[in-house]
C-alpha cells in the first residue's frame, strides 16, 4: 500500500452536545492528503468544514467531541493525544487560518510582537535577535515590507492582514497548513493577491494544505483534490477535474451549477431548493435525499456507501454509481 499520506481522516464523527440533544455536525468523514497535496472542502454554511478543521487541530470547543474515527498525522494516530501531546503538534507540523482571524489581531501591539508571541510560545528558548530575524523572513515570505515590521495593525489594510496571519500560521515551519475560508471579506483584487501567495508558498515550502471555502472557484486555483461536504457527510471527493467536470452526485452538481463562471456558460446560477437538514434531526438515509432530484425510494432509508469512478474520485449516492468497493 502507497502510504505518503501526510494526514489520513478515517470514519470520522464529530458532535456537539447542546440542550436540544446532540449536533451530528461531522459524520462519517473519510479523505487522505498526500506529502505536498491540497485538498479544499467545499459546501454550503454549516455543513460541517470548520469542525473537521478544529478536529484536526484538537481544538473542538468544550460541548464537542470526536465520537468515532481516527486521525493519522504522518502515520500517527493523534486523536487520543492528550494536550501535552497535542502541543507537539498544533502550530509546529499543523497549523491553522482560522475564519474571520485577520480582525482578532491585538490593535495595541506592534505586529512584530505578535508573531513573535506566536514564534516564542513553540520555541521557548529561542532569543530575541533570532526572533526579529525569523518576523523579517516571515514578512518576505508573504510579501511584506519588512520596514513595516512595526506597524500596529490599523495601519495594515485587509490583505495586508491577512498576510500577517499567513506568516503566523507559517511561524513554525508546519508540514500541513489549513486555510478556513482564507479570503472571504477580502475584495476581488486582494483575493486575488491572497490566493497566488498561498500558491506560490505551497510549491516553496512543499507544504500540504487544506483549504475550505464556499466558494468553488477559489478551490479550482489552489487546490489538486476537492471534497464535497453536504449536512456533516463528504458525499464526493475527487480531483479538481473529476468534480468540475466529471461530477456524480447530485448535490455536486447543483454546487456546480450554482457557480457559472465555473459551469462556462452564460445561463442563469441554479439555486438548489430547500435546505440544509437540522444537524440535531438529520434525515434517514442520505442526508441529500429530501432535495435532491434524482432520489429513489432506497435514499430515504439507506445511507449510501461510496463508489468508486476511478483514479480516486468517489461518491455516495444510490442513484449514480461507480464500482463497488470492497469496504
Ligand atoms: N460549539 C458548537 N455547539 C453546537 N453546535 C455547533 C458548535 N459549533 C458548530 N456547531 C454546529 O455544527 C454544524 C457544523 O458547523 P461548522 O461551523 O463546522 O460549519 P461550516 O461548514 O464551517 O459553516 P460555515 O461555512 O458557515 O463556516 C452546524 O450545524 C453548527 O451549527
Ligand atoms: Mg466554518
């Protein structure tokens, strides 16, 4: 068995506990990333792409928790790690963009303090000299004035921002990089800028990458593989070309055409009818069935496995089947 896997999510389930019951945000979630892969998570609000994230980085808040599954970092499971352990491997081999993270910089501390914070907490002994030097090389990095090393953050603009918190997720030197939604609240043009930064680092620092965003063309541009999340579950994964042009399950191909500049031609976005299903009440069957427009009776009451298409492109659906597999 080929086994480059820098991360491999097997069976995954994450919920919540809350008042009403139990949010299955997270279920069944299953997808490898090789050495210097990228791999985006797509799907609409709530589905379920930062709790995978926070899962990876054993940081789900309290009233969460991993019920099944296994994460392998390397070939190591890290889900039963305690925190201690889990230090050895947040910010140092996997490290995170968090949604929303440019405005939770401190406004009255200097940008070089912060980074240097984030550099100083992983590597305690480490002395000032080599801290300064290591926020200068992170500013190059990602293409910042390293004269600007001590700007409050105010006198940053948004993509200046989110450049900074690029080179803070960049500040350990990480084997795996997670980017959630990295360019949302960013304009055209700067997003733009954003996404040919991430690239350009991915090939220097051959690092692997996952990167969730609603937005499909974003995915096209950076990444090599797309998992399709719909209500917790990954109901297609594939190659960028296998789930653009290529898809098999129903709720891809509403996504797809949800976006035309991605389907090519001029007509009119669809809009998939209905909505996501209550986390805490999931429907039987596949999760997708009360929308979908391909569904059979077999939907409604059986989850369906995944099949495969070929050269690792899968999907679950009843209707749209590839060869079985034989797990
Ligand atoms: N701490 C929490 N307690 C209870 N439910 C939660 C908690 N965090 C997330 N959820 C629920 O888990 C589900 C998945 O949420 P998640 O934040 O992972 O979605 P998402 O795909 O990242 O959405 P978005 O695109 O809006 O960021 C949602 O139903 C959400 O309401
Ligand atoms: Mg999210």
């Amino acid at each position: 068995m080929e086994d480059r896997n820098i991360l491999k999510v097997e069976d995954l389930n994450v919920f919540f506990k809350v008042n009403g019951g139990i949010v299955r945000a997270v279920e069944n979630v299953n997808f490898q990333l090789k050495d210097g892969e990228s791999i985006g998570i797509v799907g609409e609000s709530g589905c379920g792409k930062t709790t995978t994230a926070l899962a990876i980085m054993g940081m789900l808040p309290g009233n969460g928790y991993v019920d099944n599954g296994r994460i392998f970092f390397e070939g190591e499971d890290i889900i039963n790690k305690d925190e201690k352990q889990w230090q050895r491997y947040r910010w140092n081999k996997i490290s995170m963009i968090f949604q929303g993270a440019m405005n939770s910089l401190n406004p009255v501390m200097k940008i070089r303090r912060q980074i240097g914070e984030a550099i100083r907490l992983h590597n305690p002994t480490i002395t000032k000299g080599e801290i300064n030097a290591r926020v200068v090389e992170l500013f190059k990095l990602v293409g910042l004035d390293e004269k600007r090393i001590n700007y409050y953050p105010h006198e940053f603009s948004g993509g200046m921002k989110q450049r900074v918190m690029i080179a803070m997720a960049l500040a350990c030197n990480p084997k795996l990089i997670i980017g959630d939604e990295p360019t949302t609240a960013l304009d055209l043009m700067i997003q733009a800028q954003i996404i040919d930064l991430i690239n350009d680092l991915r090939r220097k620092l051959n690092m692997g990458m996952i990167i969730i965003t609603h937005d499909l063309s974003i995915i096209s541009e950076i990444c090599d593989r797309v998992a399709v999340m719909y209500a917790g579950n990954i109901v297609e994964i594939g190659s960028i070309e296998d789930i653009i042009e290529n898809y098999k399950h129903p709720y891809t191909e509403k996504l797809i055409k949800a976006f035309p500049s991605i389907y090519g031609d001029k007509r009119m976005a669809e809009s998939i009818p209905g909505a996501p299903p209550n986390p805490l009440s999931p429907p039987k069957g596949c999760r997708f069935h009360p929308r979908c427009h391909k569904s059979i009776d077999i939907c409604k009451n059986v989850l369906p496995k995944y099949t495969s298409f070929g050269n690792r492109h899968f999907a679950a659906c009843h209707v749209v089947k590839g060869d079985s597999l034989n797990e």
